[in-house]
C-alpha cells in the first residue's frame, strides 16, 4: 500500500504541533486548573533541529490552547527533554512565598563541527505567571557535565518518606539518581542499569519514576510498588526501532531495587509507535502519563504537511498483581470518551470458522470502540482495524492464553520509511480465553489495549489512512468466536 500521496491531518483529539517538527513529551504538570504539556520542537522544519521547548495548556485533556514557546536554542545550547514540577512551598526562593512552577531541562552543547562532540548539563528554568512566561535560573546548570557525553532527561519527583526531591537521569546505558532539599542543590545517591533490562547500542533516555498502589496484591505482598520507566533508541541492533520498557520494584529514595531477575523486559507497548513516556506531576490520585506516537526508524520520513508528530492520548496507569509478577496497566484517560457522541452498541451474537464480520463505524474524525471477545480453544481471528489489511491484529487462543501478534502495511517512495515501516511481529499475549479490546481511531493514530483476566497489552501504531467510514472486520480462520458485548463512539463534529 502506497501512502506517496497520503496528506495527514491534524487529529480531532490526539495533541499535535501548530506547525514543524514535534516528538518527546515534555515537563508535564499540572497546576490550577490546567493541565501543561510541553514537548520537544523545531518550529522551522519538519525534521528534528535545534530543540525549544513547545508549550500548550488544557482544563480537559482534550483541548488544547497552544502557547507561545517556553524555552528556545541560546549560546549555551539547544533544550533537550525534561520534566516540570510545582514548588508549592517556595524552597527555591524563587516565588516570594507563593507557588510557581519550575521547569528542569537537559542545555545540549555541541561543542565543534562535529554534531557527535557534545556535552550535557541540567539547567532550570521558572514561571512565576502559571507558566505564561519563563526565566532561565542564573544559577544554571545545576548539574554540570559530569565528564561523560549522554546525560540528560531529568525526570524530578518529590518522596515522601525522605522528605527529599529526586531526579532520575539517563546516562549513558544506566539511570542515575540524584536527591535535593531545595530543588537547587543535588547530591549523587545511586546508578541503576548495568545488567538490567533490554540495552542496545543507543543510551537509555527519557526516564519516568512513580509509585502506585497494587490492585490484587496479597496480605503479605507490598501495597505498593515504584515504576521506573525506561526509553530505548533506534540502533542498527534493535531492529524493533525505538521502545519503551519499565522496572517494577522498591526505592528508598536513594536506590532502586528490581523486583524481576535481570533479564526481564517488561515492554510498556508491544507496537512500534509510543516512545519517550512521561507522566504529569502534581496529580493527586491518578498517575496520568503522555506518549509520543512515533518511532526513529522512520519519524524523519513519514508523510507530513507543514507538521510532523502526533502525541498518544493520556493515558491513567496503575498496577495490578499477575501470575508473573506486578504489572502496569493502561486505560485511556475518561476525559476522552466525555468528548465523543453516545455510544452505539454491539449486538452479543457468535462467529462461526471462516468468515467476515463488519461492523459500521459511526462518522467522525475520532471513533473508540471496544468489543469483548469469548474466543474457544483454537480459535485463530483477525481483527482489521482500519482500511482492509492495512492494520491487522491476529488472536490465537491457546489452552488458557491468547496470543496476539501484530501486521502493518505502507510505503511512501522514501527507503528509511519503506524500509522500517511496515510491520509483521508477536505483540505477546494475555491469560484467559475471553478478550476485551479497547481502541482509538483518529487521523494518523491506531491505539489499542487488549485485556485478558488480569494482563494487558498495549499495541500504539501510527496510521496513515483516513479511516472514516471504514468498517471494523473480524475474520475468523479457524474455531469459533462469542462477541459478548461492545460499543462505538464517534467524536461530536
């Protein structure tokens, strides 16, 4: 399938750049009354340059209002990722007393012709006008190069139980935490990292550090664990392109301890296309966490018209103990479904061995569905999401586990897309026979989450068709199938 011709469109709800290039989400926060989004941007190309800081806000998730940007390239360098928080009690010195917000940056300093002779440093900046206006702190950087190249991404979070501030740091193929009392002064505690978790060529990045209470835990077992959220770059080795994978585990505010053996990875999505995760501060009671929608394979190539980059949807995490272990959890946030049309339900009926089942979509830029599926033993069903065989997703129902792997289809002329986009792979599998599948459609998005009994499956894809008025379809190859309940819902035009 050829998308040579394929012009995107902005999305009806998924947060995308004005105009230029956008990719990691940025220095999430929430504070009176609306959420910020910052993130990554050129806003003189559609390729990645010279990094400022994007800035929009938004009272529902939803819609956004952007705003003019943050923090832009100086003599000092670019503004590479990082994270935001609110210093509520003024321990900076920095608010008279008031509340502010303070925004923690990686200054990217390319230090000769060369692009790959480059130092790091972390700087701050503030607003003291609910983030309408920034100022860089004089006192940067607060971290300065540490005498290695890859360190950046500061992800701070408040701890409790230490009365500290704490920042995780990529560097190199580890993350490094560092603690504070005043947000301006940081001292080294620990590394985690080395033999741990999936490693590539390319350095770990875009960290995220929280914790959760765990739903199903036993009276015996933690109530709670902390998420150390881990981004994977493209490399020549990794031929999956860009992830995101995630630890489950303790900190003390000083250390992190794996609660899996070394080995394990724990992919945070099974797809192609979610990348560089953070969650907002300041949220009390839910842990709301942003994705970009894209993978560095082929983000540079994809088709554009005077923008590129799209973010996924917020999503609300928790934790929920398995048979494996801890794991996390996706669901999209509510506020999303509130913006769309009521919904159209979907008759329960059965679906014999070989055939096709469509199921209209309602019109609009925007749809969500979710269907519940009672698969018997054996049973093998494909699920195309979108435009015939363009995004297909395969259920294999075993003894007690359904399998689910993944295919994608497109090529636009340019070999770096042609080459990576197109996908065909396992997307690993959920326990139980009976599968709930919850997905979005907007313009250039596909994400999805399959539910088993107590494991879950995130699959986020870029789709580059305009799905309108395409139909669902469900094709069963072998053994049977029980659609027990489900809906649709379009956006409100």
């Amino acid at each position: 399938m050829t998308l040579a011709d394929f012009e995107p469109q902005h999305p009806a709800l998924h947060f995308t750049p004005p105009m230029g290039w956008m990719n990691d989400p940025n220095g999430l926060v929430f504070f009176e009354g609306e959420y910020h989004l910052f993130y990554q941007f050129h806003p003189f190309s559609t390729v990645w340059g010279p990094m400022h800081w994007g800035h929009a806000v938004s009272r529902d998730l939803c819609h956004w209002q952007h705003l003019p940007i943050a923090l832009a390239p100086n003599e000092e360098g670019a503004c590479f990722s990082g994270s935001a928080v609110v210093d509520e009690h003024d321990v900076t010195g920095l608010f008279d007393g008031q509340p502010g917000l303070l925004a923690f940056y990686t200054c990217h300093r390319v230090l000769s012709d060369d692009p790959e002779d480059y130092q790091q440093s972390q700087c701050l900046a503030y607003s003291r006008d609910r983030g309408r206006t920034w100022q860089r702190y004089e006192g940067s950087p607060v971290l300065p190069p540490p005498g290695f190249k890859d360190f950046r991404d500061p992800k701070v979070v408040w701890h409790g139980p230490s009365q500290r501030w704490v920042m995780a740091l990529a560097c190199g193929q580890e993350i490094h935490f560092y603690t504070s009392h005043n947000l301006l002064e940081w001292q080294f505690a620990s590394a985690f990292g080395e033999g741990e978790g999936a490693h590539t060529q390319h350095p770990w990045e875009c960290p995220d550090l929280f914790e959760l209470p765990v739903d199903g835990a036993g009276s015996d077992e933690p109530a709670t664990r902390w998420v150390l959220v881990v981004g994977i770059g493209a490399t020549p080795d990794n031929p999956f392109g860009s992830f995101t994978q995630y630890f489950i585990g303790e900190f003390d505010g000083q250390r992190f301890t794996n609660d899996n053996a070394a080995d394990v990875v724990l992919m945070m999505d099974e797809g192609r296309d979610f990348y560089a995760v953070q969650s907002w501060s300041n949220t009390p009671g839910r842990q709301l966490a942003l994705a970009w929608l894209n993978n560095w394979q082929y983000a540079n190539h994809a088709p554009e018209t005077g923008w590129r980059g799209t973010m996924s949807l917020p999503r609300e995490l928790t934790l929920r103990a398995t048979s494996r272990g801890v794991r996390l959890r996706q669901r999209f946030a509510r506020e999303a479904a509130q913006a769309l049309s009521a919904p159209s339900h979907i008759s329960p009926r059965s679906l014999q061995t070989a055939g096709e089942h469509c199921i209209a979509l309602p019109e609009g830029a925007a749809v969500y569905g979710q269907l519940t599926l009672v698969l018997k033993a054996g049973t093998r069903l494909a699920l195309s999401l979108q435009q015939g065989y363009q995004q297909r997703l395969w259920l294999t129902a075993g003894e007690s586990t359904t399998s689910l792997h993944y295919e994608r289809q497109g090529s636009n002329g340019q070999a770096a897309f042609g080459e990576h986009f197109a996908c065909d792979h396992s997307a690993g599998s959920v326990d139980g026979l009976t599968v709930t599948v919850t997905w979005w459609c907007d313009h250039g998005t596909l994400e999805m989450l399959v539910d088993g009994a107590t494991e879950q499956r995130s699959i986020t894809q870029v789709s580059f068709v305009d799905h309108r008025r395409q139909p669902v379809t469900l094709e069963v190859v072998s053994g049977r199938v029980e659609v027990a309940e489900g809906g649709i819902q379009s956006a409100v035009e």
